[in-house]
C-alpha cells in the first residue's frame, strides 16, 4: 500500500480535532475539496468560513457546496479571515500555491500568506489545529516555502505543538514536493 499523499495526511490530522457542531476556516478554498470535506464534518449545527481571491474559485466552491448551509463564503483573501471570522475555531486549513486548472499565474505569496498565518494561529482554540499544504515547486513556491518553514519554526513549543509531513531535504536536491506543516494548539 503506497504511502498517502499530504493532503490525504492533512485529512486524517483534521478528522482527530472537529466534531458536528465544530468551526473551520479553509484559507484557501481553490476547488472546494477541503470546503466540502469540512461542512461534512461539522454537519448542519456547525460553519465553515471559506477564503479565496478567485472569482473563479469562490464560484467553483460555491456550486459543490450548494447543499451546505453551514459553508459561508468570502471573495476575499486569506490575510482578512481575522476580520470575517466571528469566533474561535477548531481548525483552519490551508492549500497553498495556485488554483488547479485556473490561472497558474496567480498563486500564494509570502506577504499575505504570513499574515493569514498569524491570524489563523491567533483564531485556534485550545486544542486547535492549523494544517498547511506547502507546494514549493512552482514559480514563487520555494520562496514561499521558505517563509512559511520560518514562521512555524517561531511557534512557541510551550503552546505549539508542531509537525512536518514531507520528504527529506537534501543539500543536493532543491526541495520541490508537496509538504505538510500542522501545528496544533496546547493552550
């Protein structure tokens, strides 16, 4: 049996901290997947806050969602969820890079994904879960990379819990596989 892939991973780590009635935010709504995966577990009784800057993809997300209530949606990027996300949350999922069969020029960035990072981490409850698919190997996606690495690097280990899922890096092999960071939130 093959090992799964990261976003098989980030699936299972989710499935651990939200329960029907829960709260999550997918950062990065892009086709809806994550979307979708979330309302269904917190059922009608729970929310669902979707991001993403893509008309495209907040219309693509809003079609496979049309039978969950409980998905709110924002055309709005993923650097404002403190702004629009009304309470603490058990878990905030992101996919980083670009929009699959979209505009492959328009992709994550460092600026606004940090930002978005904080303030999903700063939205955690206790016992909270923060999970990243890291995709280094598009244009811009090494760069990003490397500062997103940095930033769950700075998470305290008293309050932080932190893991990385991925292949190792080598001095003669420039990292180009997806990956996984989680944090999950002690207190």
């Amino acid at each position: 049996m093959p090992l799964p892939r990261v976003t098989e991973i980030a699936h299972l780590l989710v499935k651990r901290c939200l329960a029907p009635g829960g709260h999550a935010v997918d950062a990065t709504v892009g086709n809806g997947h994550d979307t979708c995966f979330l309302a269904g577990l917190v059922g009608p009784g729970g929310r669902v806050d979707g991001f993403d800057i893509q008309p495209e993809a907040i219309a693509r997300t809003r079609e496979k969602t049309t039978g969950f209530p409980q998905v709110h949606l924002h055309h709005l990027g993923h650097e404002l969820m403190g702004e629009r996300v009304p309470e603490p949350v058990e878990v905030v999922m992101f996919n980083l890079g670009y929009l699959p069969s979209g505009d492959k020029s328009v992709i994550t960035v460092p600026s606004s994904t940090l930002t978005a990072l904080d303030a999903a981490v700063a939205l955690l409850k206790e016992g909270g879960l923060l999970v990243v698919v890291v995709y280094p190997g598009h244009d811009g996606g090494a760069e990003e990379a490397t500062e997103v690495d940095r930033w769950f690097a700075r998470l305290s280990p008293e309050t932080h819990r932190v893991v990385h899922f991925g292949p190792p890096e080598t001095d003669d092999r420039k990292r180009e596989s997806p990956y996984l960071l989680a944090a999950w939130r002690e207190r």
